[in-house]
C-alpha cells in the first residue's frame, strides 16, 4: 500500500516540476483550472489533448484566456466525475493506509507489553548479574523501538493528514466544478438534469420548464468578439438568477440557451415570471470596455411547458423547445407556452 501512494505522489511531483515551468515560459497563470490541463498534458493519457497542445505549441498559438478557458472545458470539465472518483480512490487507499498503520501501532505496543512482562518472570527468577544486564540491555532495545516506531507513525500520521487535506480540497473543489458553469457561476446542464429528474421524481406538485436563447447571439460574437459574447451571457445570467424566487432552479443549458424550473408553479404563472424576466433582460442596453462599446438592447426568447404527470425530462424539455422555437419563428423577443 505505502509503495503504491508513494508512486502516486512521485508521479505528481514529477508531474509538478515539469508543469509549473512550462505554465511559466508560456506566460499561463497557475491557476487550479489551468494545472489541471497541463497535468494531464504531462501524464499523457489523454492522447487527444496531448495532441491539441502539441498543435498549439507548434503553430506557436498564444495561450491566452480564451485559449486556455477552451482547453480546460473540452478536455478537464467534462470529465470532472472521472477525476473525482480518481481522488475518491486514492482517498480510500490513504485511509487503508491509516488503518494499517494504526494496526502496526498496536502491535508495536502488544510485542513491547509480551516483553515487559518476560522481563518481570525473568527477573524473579534469575540473579545473575550478566543474565540482569542482558535483560535491561533487550528491554532498552525493545523501548527505543516502541519509540522509534511511535515517531515514525506519528510523522507518517502527520504526513497523511496533509494529503488528506489537500485531497479533500480537491474533492470539494471538483464537486463544485462539476455542476457549476464557470463563466456565468450558474448551474450547468449537468446540474440541471440532476435536479430535473428529482422534481419529476415526485410527481405531486406543479413544475414548469423555461427554456431561455438569448436572440441573435451570433451576432455579438461576429461584430464585438467573444468577450461581447461573454459579457451578453454573464448579463442574462445574473438577471435570470435576480428573478427568480430563491427556491427555483436556474442552470446555463449550453451556449447561449438557458433553463429556469419553476417549483410549485402553474402555466399561468410560468409564464407571468417568463414575461417578467423578458422585459428585465430588454429593460437597458449594454456596453462593453473602457471606450463603452454600445452592444445595444438584449433580448430573449423564451419557451414555457408544464410538467405532466408520469413525463421523462427529455419530452418536458422537448415541449418547453418547441415552444422556444415558435416564440423565435414569430418574430424573437416573445414568450410561447407549449400547447397539448
């Protein structure tokens, strides 16, 4: 067991002084997201992002926000469940470890207690000066070692609860990450499949889905570049997540598409809170930068369905969509509530 965690924590420390140093000549922050890819670019087992970055290095790409943002979320975030369970096992082998350890500890002090007490019969029973020293001398013996061995359970002790710490960090961390979408720090699709299948779970009280696709997205990228883009999706996040109740559930589905469950909601109702966050959206416009770039008004287009009894999330999502798809079709900026 202490071979194997040793050979993980060799290999990370390998891993640790060839990373660190090309983030550095490359000019790419240390950051936990940025590690992360450049971790598994030196283990080299993900042949598709060793050969993604083999691409960039030798067409000499800038490796700058966006493109490390690209790489971590293609080849890092998606498989955030992987490396959780990854560090879940080492965890387990940690603990294993401690259980050996405390195990040798006690076995340590039974072999001295078994000693102590041949030294007492043996001392009752035997007068002879140089048999007495022979016995102090073994019973010093067997004390250097209980303490020998107490100090180097207590430093490995020590030891291991520093990867413990650093293992639970990264547990939390990864927990997070997997269901949180980094740009705008709402829930991700991940997240919201989760919680959609709980909802429908129950099947005792209203619920109803918002699909939310901001209108003419493409358009901010093309004309401003992607931080426009960015800047437009953190804007209908925020103003997603202000109006709603604390209690419903707000997730960025992909792209520039968007879901909203509303608990313990009607149709009529979903779509009242539907029409209120269309016009808090198209309520100003948004300007970009230093000089104010104006991005001009932001506008969305949002589908309603209620959830039926007995209903798989696919077919809720497939109504909520096709009533997305109607309010897009009649003109963008508008509201549809999927009919029977």
């Amino acid at each position: 067991m202490d071979k194997t965690r040793n050979k993980f924590l060799d290999l990370s420390a390998s891993i640790l002084r060839q990373a660190v140093p090309q983030m550095s000549a490359l000019g790419i922050p240390v950051t936990p997201e940025n590690y992360a890819v450049w971790y598994q670019y030196f283990l080299g087992q993900d042949l598709a992002l060793v050969s993604a970055i083999e691409a960039l290095l030798s067409n000499k790409v800038e490796f700058n926000t966006d493109v490390c943002l690209g790489l971590y979320n293609n080849f890092v975030l998606n498989k955030a469940p992987e490396v959780l369970e990854n560090v879940q096992l080492e965890t387990i082998m940690l603990i294993n470890s401690l259980l050996s350890r405390i195990g040798q500890l006690s076995q340590g002090s039974e072999s001295f207690q078994t000693s102590i007490e041949s030294f007492g019969k043996q001392l009752q029973q035997d007068n002879d000066p140089e048999a007495l020293h022979g016995l102090v001398k073994q019973v010093l013996a067997d004390v250097d070692k209980v303490l020998s061995d107490h100090d180097l359970i207590r430093d490995s002790l020590r030891s291991m609860r520093e990867e413990l710490d650093h293992l639970q960090n990264e547990i939390n961390e990864l927990s997070v990450i997997s269901v949180t979408d980094k740009l705008t720090g709402l829930h991700n699709r991940r997240a919201y499949e989760d919680e959609v299948a709980r909802q429908l779970a129950q099947d005792e009280h209203k619920c109803c889905l918002l699909v939310i696709d901001i209108d003419w997205f493409k358009h901010f990228n093309d004309t401003w570049g992607h931080n426009a883009g960015d800047k437009v999706l953190v804007y209908v996040a925020h103003n997603l997540k202000m109006g709603v109740k604390g209690d419903d559930f707000v997730a960025r589905y992909g792209g520039e598409e968007f879901v909203i469950l509303l608990k313990d909601t009607s149709a009529a109702n979903a779509c009242l809170v539907a029409e209120s966050l269309r016009e808090r959206i198209a309520h100003k416009t948004l300007k970009l930068g230093k000089d104010q770039v104006d991005l001009g008004k932001i506008t969305v287009s949002i589908g309603v369905a209620e959830l039926r009894r007995h209903e798989e999330p696919e077919a809720l999502f497939e109504r909520a969509d096709k009533a997305l798809f109607q309010a897009k079709k009649s003109g963008r900026n508008l509201i549809k509530l999927a009919r029977d």
